[in-house]
C-alpha cells in the first residue's frame, strides 16, 4: 500500500469514482459503448461497486423509453445480467 499512496492520488481516486456516478447514457453512443464505459470506469475504482449497484447504475442512467423497454422485457437489477 505505500507504493500506491505514494503514485495514487486521492483526487485521482475520487475522480474515477465521480466519473462513475456521472455517467449518462448518450443517444450518439448508444447503449453498448454506455455499458461499456460504466464497466470500464467501475473496474478503475479503489472499492468497485457491487453487481447488483453496478446494474442499478446502468438502468438508472437510460431514458425513460429504453428502460420502460428493458422492464417490460423482464430486466432488473437483481435478476438480469449486463450481457
């Protein structure tokens, strides 16, 4: 742990962490490259967050539509997998 500290900063943990919980679905992207980033970002923190936050965090961020589609369709954070 001290090499870490010592080339880790706190900020930069923090950063990665706010990235994660700012990430937004954009139309231009699209739903995959949205996952993706997520996983990417989530993956980068000190304490990633559980599977479950994780596929919470996803639904969260779809529009209104995509998500309704997705529910409609037997999606659910607890029951469906990010595949």
């Amino acid at each position: 742990m001290g090499v870490f500290s010592e080339f880790v900063q706190t900020a930069t943990l923090h950063q990665v962490s706010d990235r994660f919980k700012s990430m937004m679905y954009n139309l231009k992207k699209g739903v995959r490259v949205y996952k993706a980033e997520l996983q990417w970002w989530s993956s980068r923190m000190m304490e990633p967050p559980m599977t479950y936050n994780l596929k919470k965090k996803f639904l969260s961020g779809l529009p209104h539509h995509l998500k309704a589609k997705m529910i409609d369709d037997g999606a659910s954070p607890d029951l469906s997998g990010l595949n």
